[in-house]
C-alpha cells in the first residue's frame, strides 16, 4: 500500500504509510522529499492529524495515538486512547478535540491532557 493520509508542519510532511507506519519527510526541496525518519508501530498507521506540535494517528486495529515529532529523526509515541473492542479509523480535530470515526461510531476526546 501507499500512502493513506498526510499532515504538514513547515518544512515537514508526515505520510500515514500503514503497515510501514508513519514517515517524516523534509520538504525544503518539494522535488526531492527526503526521508528524515519514521515511527512504526506494529499495527501499521491509517490517518494522521496535527494539533498544537503533536500528532494523532490511528491504525489498523489500533486506536488514538498521541506522537510527539519534536525530533523528527524520532517521533516518540507520548500517549494512547484504545477503543477495544472497536478499531480507530480516523481523526481530526477541532477547539480542543479529536473526532476520532471508530468502526462503532464516532468518538469525541479532549485534547487538553494528552
């Protein structure tokens, strides 16, 4: 699979890979997008928004992950909201919260205390 989904910061693009999870690439040269470095949990990554510097990604069979890409040599997972028995598809965000369309509805979080 491709890419499913992107957030942008500046000089950065993160690319939702799935099961190659979440890449940060470098767009100073949009010709030449250089891999600067990855995030790959073991059930891949879907959808990615970002809110305030952190990153909310979901994946297949995963629920909210909360990424911090302050390195992003080395995006760190700082935080986790799990919706067993239901799956975290996708997520955006808006005045404080995420949306986050699960496969029993949709989930509303506050982002105040990731």
């Amino acid at each position: 699979p491709g890419v499913l989904d992107v957030a942008a910061s500046e000089d950065l693009v993160f690319a939702a890979a799935e099961d190659r999870g979440l890449k940060v690439l470098d767009t100073r040269n949009p010709r030449s997008l250089r891999l600067l470095g990855s995030f790959e949990p073991s059930l891949g990554v879907s959808s990615v928004v970002m809110v305030e510097g952190l990153l909310y990604a979901t994946g297949p069979g995963a629920g909210l992950m909360i990424i911090d890409p302050a390195d992003p040599r080395d995006p760190r997972q700082i935080g986790f909201y799990g919706f067993s028995p239901e799956r975290a598809i996708d997520a955006a965000a808006s005045d404080g919260l995420a949306f986050v369309a699960t496969d029993g509805g949709i989930r509303a979080l506050s982002l105040d205390c990731p």
